[in-house]
C-alpha cells in the first residue's frame, strides 16, 4: 500500500484521464471515484454510480464471492497482485467481461481503499456464446413443468442464441407446425430426420446449409427446425445434442403431466363415485354438469334407448340449453351417436366430424368426444361432450370420458333401480287400496267406478271402460267407465259374437293390446276411437272361476304407446283383483236378494192373511150393513110415492138419502180393496190406455174452474204388459185426486218414457198437479187405508192404487212440495211374462 494519502479531487483527477474502465471502493465496498469510461460501461449517470455498492454493478453469481474476498482484503488480508476476471451488467442487460488489476490506496481520513483498472475482454468466438446459450437454456429446461414449457423454453433459448426455431409435429398422415403457420417448403426432410433419427441440413439454393431438421423424440413424434446463420454440418453434434435434451425434457414432463393427470383422474373418478353412491341418486343433468367441470367441455349430452334394440335418443343434456346459436340439439348431437356406439371406450370426433359440429353449432363447437354405455352386454345408449375448436380433446380426455360413462351407467341402473321400487311399492299401496275399497263396497256399481277410475292412475293411462256380460242376451253391456265418460259408456252394447276387440278378448280369455290404432289390424270400437281420439288400446279379460264376468279396456289419448309386460301383468292382477270382488258382490247381492225376496214373500203372506181376514170380516159388515140400506133405500123411495115432503122434512130426506148413498160407496170400497185379484197382463197400447183414463177422470174430477190436461208419451214406446182395468183404475184414482186439488184451475200433466232402474228397463209415468200439494209430516201416510184428509173420501183409493202396482211387480212413489203441486210417479216392468184368461 502507498503510504500516500489521497483524497477524492486527487482520485478523480487520477482515474479521468484513461480511456479503460478505472474506479476506487472504500473501505466498505462502495465506490468512491469513477471515470468516465466505467460510467459508460454501465449505461448509468454518474449519481447512479458513485456511492454505490461496487457488488450492484457485476454478475449475480459472483456477489457472494467478490463480497467476502473484499472483506477479507479490508481487514487486513495481503492483496493478490494477479489479474482477476468478473463479468459487468450493464443497465441494457449487457454482459461484458473484464479484467481486473487491483491496488490498494490509503483514502483521506486514513481509510481503507482499493483501485480497480478494468480492462475489457474481447468477445468470444459465436460458436463458444451459441453453445453457452444452449447450455444454459438446457439447464432452464430442468425447471420447465409441461410439455408447453418445455417447447416455449426451447424455442425461446434457441431464439437467444441467434436461431429462429419452429416445432414439427407429425400426426400419421402430415406434418403440422405447432404455431399454425404453414410447414416448410422442404418439409419432407423432416420426415427423412424423423425416420433416420439424425438431423438433416436443407438449404439447397445457397452454397452453405442455412437450416436443420433435427429428431426431438419424446412423447410425440416432433422435429425441430433451426435457422441461422452458423447452422453447418459441423456444429450438428451440438444441434443433436440440444434436441436429445429437448426430447428427453419433453419425455420428463409428459411423464410427470402423466402421473399428475392420473392422481387428478383418480381423484375425479373417486369423487363422482361417491356422488353417485348417494343415498339418493341424483339426477342426469347434475351428473352430466360435473362431468362437463372435469372434462373442461361446453356441453356434455346423454342419449338413452328407451328399450333394448331400440335407437338411442337424447335423454338429458347440459350446456345446449339458452344458446339459439348452438342449433338443434338432437342434430348436433347426433353427429357422434353414430360412431359412438360402434366402438368401445372413449372416440374422438374426425376432422370431418368437427366441421359437420363446427357448421351445425355456427362455431360454438368444433370438436367432441363420446363413450357408448353398456348394461349386461348390451348398449344402453351414449354420452359425449362437445368442446371449442381451438380447444380438441386427446386420448387421456376419451379415456376418462369412457371412466366417466360406467359411472353414469351405474348411476342410471341406480335410478332405475330405484324408480322401479317406488313404482312397485306406489303399485302395491293402490292394489291394496282397491282391495279394501272393494272389500268394503258390496254393491256392483259402486266397485266398478272406483275400479274405473283406479285403473286409470295405476296403469298411467287416459281411460277405462268395464263391460260385464250378459249371459241371457250373449252381449257384452258398458257398465262403467272412468269419471270423463260414464254416461256416454252405459250405452254401449256388444254381441259377443261381433269382431270388436272386446267380443274377440271375451271369446279367447286373453289380453290384446295395439299400440297403434292409426295403423289399423284389429276391430275396436269405432265411436270410441273417433269420439275419444284413441291412440293406442289394451284389452283384457275378467273371469272369476273359468266364468266370463266382463271385459276391462284401457286407451291413451296421448299417442301411440307400447304396453310391455310388466304393465300387462300389473292390469291383468288388478282385474283378477277387480272379478273376485264383482263375483262376491254378486254373491252378496244374489243373497240379499234372496232374503228380500223372502221377506217379501212373508210380507205377502201376512198382508194376505190380513186381507183375507179383513175381506171375511168385511164381507160380514156389508152383509149387514147392505141388509139395512136396502130397508132404508125402499123406505125412502116408498115415502116418496107416498108423501109429498117439503120444507125442512124435503131437506132431511135429502141429507138421508146423500149419507146412505155414501155408507154405500164406503162399503163398496172396503170390498174392493180387500177383494184378492191376479192381474190379467196383455200388451197393451199405453196411449189408449192414457187417454181412455184422464177422459174417465176428467169426467168424474170436474171442478169449478177448468182444468188442461197435457199428454206426452216418448216415442217408440212399445207394447206394455199390464190388466187394462186395473192400470185404468189406478190411473184414473190418482187423476181425479189430482183435478179434485185444483179447484181453482191448472194443468194436469202426464208424461211417459222408458228408465233403467233396479237394473232393469221400466216403464215410468209422471203424474203431476199444480194443486196445493202435500204437507211433508203427512207424505209418508198417503198410501195407508182409510187415511184422507177430504171431508168426503174413505182413504182407500191410493191404497188401492199402490195394491194394483205392486200386483203388477211395480211400484209408486209421490213427490210434494207444499204451494207448487205433487207428482205421482208410476213404475211398471217393460218385459214379464204375459198371463192369459
């Protein structure tokens, strides 16, 4: 060390006159003084320089060094007197390298200092800097983590080094540049690198190679192109070499993006089993939006095959819906069905495929992938997702889209499963139902609507119909129908004999179904399919002990539909179901009947014995009570001849003779009504018979004020059997009653028409006043004997009436409302057999 001391004007006016490099440091690394040339050397101003760590301005991997060597000299150490080499960064990012000649100086104020002349190195051969570049851009390709960032480092280096690079990529029929520019024009050396597996120089229009095909190798058949202006047979083992390691990072990160991408599958593919393993499945769409998440897709779309052999057809789909641009769903998905389900596992759409999806989408998707869904060895149907062009899927995408698909078929027997136990356990619960409804309703009708009307929800269709058999007449009868059309079917009557389609189930005791009505190939009710729009029909059978008990028939409105045997067994349990309770409610009402039959018959015979005792004894009073009107009539008439009475004497006899002929009358009545009769039946014309009855009546009922009588009988009406006298008889008391309670005036209207009623066709005939009508606390007694509330009558009239009724297997009922008339109602059987004299 000089034992000089030097201050900062003596440094700086030291170091400004060299035209190299020359600065002074501290003692703490700082640097004091610098000239002009170091300052330029650096890019920086003098400010930025001076009073600044010297250790700022030199290559990064040399601080730490450089830092403890000037320590080290600070503190006393001897100062190696040889030349040392460092590299400078300047702001540019420029790096030179210099030579260093250090001498130590004692500073002003007896601090430590060091001079420094720097002297620049020329540059180094471009052969030794290209091969520096590569060696380090190989060594940033150890830090690359994918295939992209391996390419991207690589081509990067290469373009640091003086190159301009490309990557090549040969996909089995052409060669394809990474980028998406178009491939060299002597792009066919690649192939001959590719094959060879050595570079090969092009550049046959200059006198010098001006680039190279060199192998990469890898995971994917590559060659990397390289241009510039040192690219000669020579330098091809370093070119070799840099691609070698390009490959051979390429090869590591698709091995590590491998086995990151099946960790990540892994983990997917156990995440969507633990959703579908659910207590409760859930439903397509859910699954298919978290397949479209994993797959990274736009839409994903699932076609099922509603039954084995049949087309697939799209079921569910997320990611079409709410885009008009995406276009027809069924089409668009339809452009990979097709090669879908010829192949196992996980297909790729072809060019051809992506620009059919490309035109059919307006560019929303250009490229898919599909998996065919397998249950048992047979195809259940497809699933496929669609994604972007820019964006196709790989081989890794296709097989864990063909994962994904046993999953989701899983997933669907899950849901069939499923729906299949509440359907049978919704089916179990309404055959239970109708057992006990049935059980409980011991009348025919009443099970039959609530059958009808069961069979509808059970077996998920638009209507029933039930026609019971007539065994007499050999026809089948509509007896009941579901709620929509239950009067419209009580019409409907088929011989059993016809072709209809119930007549034929009826004949061979099987079921018969069509699922398409429009194409015709069998005989079903033509009123019924034009009025109800039928489209589709099941027909079946109801028997009970090898007995036709009916037909049950099913339609649906809504289209042509296939009834499978699991709903034809199904229908087929609930009408056997559906006969035992008709046959048992038969069976009750056979025995109800029967002991209703047999009460009536004890009735009869009480109500006879009654009647004869009462006909003996009224026999016995009109014995002797006539006995004595005889005497009196004669008596009378005799004082008559005799005498010539008048005054009150005239006024008495009179009141004797009115009183004497109504003790008569009374007596007549007592007779006839305990007289025993079996009616004479004929068929009989009803209108002379109504018309013969109100002219009788309207002669014996004349009141103050006249009355209209109006007559309607239906038309048609036939032959009814009846006793002429009796029915006139009846008919005629129950007229003059009525014009008799209408002394003021009125209308008297009588109607006739034919009625299904206690199951059987009737006659039924309105007698209706507009009289002050009946007190509803005295309607009830109107029929009993000897009951009237005239001043004159002996009660026995209507008695008479509902006796002549009932002789005659029918019946009569009476409606009243006080102040607006009562209307007598007769009921007469329109078939009995005819009894003659």
């Amino acid at each position: 060390m000089s034992p000089k001391t030097y201050s900062q004007r003596d440094l700086r006016a030291l170091v400004e006159p060299f035209s190299n490099p020359v600065l002074v440091l501290d003692g703490a690394g700082r640097v004091w003084v610098a000239n002009d040339a170091y300052v330029r050397l650096l890019g920086l101003s003098r400010e930025e320089v001076e009073g600044h760590s010297f250790l700022d301005f030199v290559q990064a991997e040399e601080r730490s060094r450089l830092a403890e060597r000037y320590q080290r000299l600070a503190k006393g150490s001897p100062l190696d007197g040889r030349t040392q080499l460092y590299r400078v960064t300047s702001l540019q990012g420029r790096m030179s390298e210099v030579s260093v000649q250090a001498s130590e100086l004692q500073l002003e104020g007896g601090g430590y200092g060091l001079l420094l002349n720097c002297l620049l190195q020329p540059h180094r051969p471009l052969e030794l800097a290209v091969a520096e570049g590569l060696v380090d851009t190989s060594a940033g390709l150890v830090s690359a983590r994918s295939e992209e960032a391996v390419r991207r480092v690589a081509l990067e280096g290469l373009e640091r080094a003086g190159f301009r690079a490309r990557l090549l990529r040969w996909e089995g029929t052409r060669l394809v540049v990474r980028d998406g520019v178009s491939p060299p024009a002597d792009a066919h050396l690649a192939l001959e690198a590719l094959s060879d597996g050595r570079p090969v120089f092009g550049g046959a229009d200059q006198a010098e190679p001006t680039h190279a095909y060199l192998p990469v190798g890898g995971p994917q058949a590559e060659v990397l192109w390289v241009a510039g202006p040192w690219v000669a047979p020579r330098h091809g083992s370093v070119l070799t070499l840099f691609a070698k390691v390009v490959g051979a990072a390429l090869a590591d990160a698709h091995l590590q993006a491998d086995g990151a991408r099946s960790r990540w599958e892994v983990d997917a593919v156990a995440e969507m089993a633990r959703f579908v393993a659910q207590p409760v499945p859930p439903p397509p769409e859910t699954f298919l939006a978290r397949m479209a998440d994993l797959l990274h897709a736009r839409a994903v779309a699932l076609h099922v095959a509603p039954e084995p052999g049949q087309p697939s057809r799209l079921f569910a789909h997320v990611g079409l819906e709410g885009h008009p641009e995406g276009g027809d769903p069924e089409r668009l998905t339809g452009v990979l069905l097709a090669a879908s389900l010829r192949e196992d596992g996980g297909v790729l759409s072809s060019d051809a495929q992506g620009r059919a999806l490309e035109a059919l989408s307006g560019g929303l998707f250009g490229c898919g992938a599909a998996a065919r869904l397998t249950r048992g060895g047979e195809d259940v149907g497809a699933v496929q997702a669609l994604r972007q062009k820019e964006k196709p899927f790989d081989a890794r995408d296709a097989r864990l889209l063909g994962t994904l698909a046993e999953l989701l078929v899983m997933l669907l027997e899950r849901r069939r499963l499923k729906a299949e136990s509440a359907r049978q356990l919704t089916e179990t619960r309404l055959l239970l139902d109708l057992a006990r409804t049935t059980s409980g309703v011991l009348e025919t009708a009443s099970i039959l609507d609530v059958a009808s009307d069961f069979l509808v929800h059970l077996l998920d269709v638009s209507n029933c119909f039930i026609l019971l058999y007539d065994e007499q007449a050999k026809v089948l009868r509509g007896a009941a129908a579901s709620a929509a059309h239950r009067d419209l079917f009580r019409t409907v009557v088929v011989p059993l004999d016809s072709d209809d389609l119930a007549a034929r189930v009826a004949r061979e005791r099987k079921p018969i179904a069509i699922e398409d009505l429009s194409r015709g190939g069998a005989s079903a009710s033509t009123v019924l399919v034009e009025r109800l729009g039928e489209k589709a029909l099941l027909c079946l059978p109801l028997t009970s002990r090898e007995e036709l008990i009916g037909v049950v028939m099913v339609d649906d409105v809504r289209g042509p539909r296939p009834f499978g045997p699991e709903l034809i067994d199904l229908a087929e349990a609930t009408c056997g179901q559906l006969a035992l309770s008709i046959a048992n409610a038969r069976l009750y009402e056979s025995l109800w009947a029967s002991y209703a039959e047999l009460a009536a018959t004890r009735a009869e015979m009480v109500k006879r014995e009654r009647l004869a005792a009462l006909g003996e004894l009224s026999a016995i009073v009109a014995h002797e009570v006539r006995n004595p009107l005889g005497v009196i009539f004669n008596a009378v008439a005799s004082l008559r001849r005799i005498m010539k009475l008048e005054g009150d004497a005239a006024m008495l006899m009179d009141i004797l003779v009115e009183e004497s002929d109504r003790l008569n009358r009374m007596v007549g009545d007592l007779l006839d009504y305990t007289r025993p009769r079996n009616p004479v039946l004929q068929n009989e014309d009803l209108p002379r018979v109504l018309q013969d009855s109100l002219e009788a009546a309207k002669a014996l009922g004349a009141t103050e004020r006249p009355v209209h009588i109006h007559s309607e009988v239906e038309p048609g009406m036939p032959l009814v059997p009846m006793d002429r006298r009796l029915i006139r008889q009846a008919l005629v008391n129950v007229a003059v009653n009525a014009l008799q309670s209408m002394p003021q005036g009125g209308q008297l209207q009588v109607k006739a028409r034919r009625e299904a009623h206690g199951g059987r066709e009737q006659l039924r005939i309105d007698v209706t006043d507009q009289g002050p009508g009946i007190p509803a606390e005295l309607l009830h007694r109107v029929f009993e004997p000897f009951f009237t509330t005239k001043a004159q009558g002996t009660g026995l009239g209507l008695a008479v009436v509902k006796r002549i009724l009932e002789e005659h297997r029918g019946e009569i009922a009476v409606e009243s409302a006080p102040g607006r008339g009562t209307t007598f109602t007769f009921r007469l059987p329109l078939t009995q057999p005819l009894s003659f004299p």
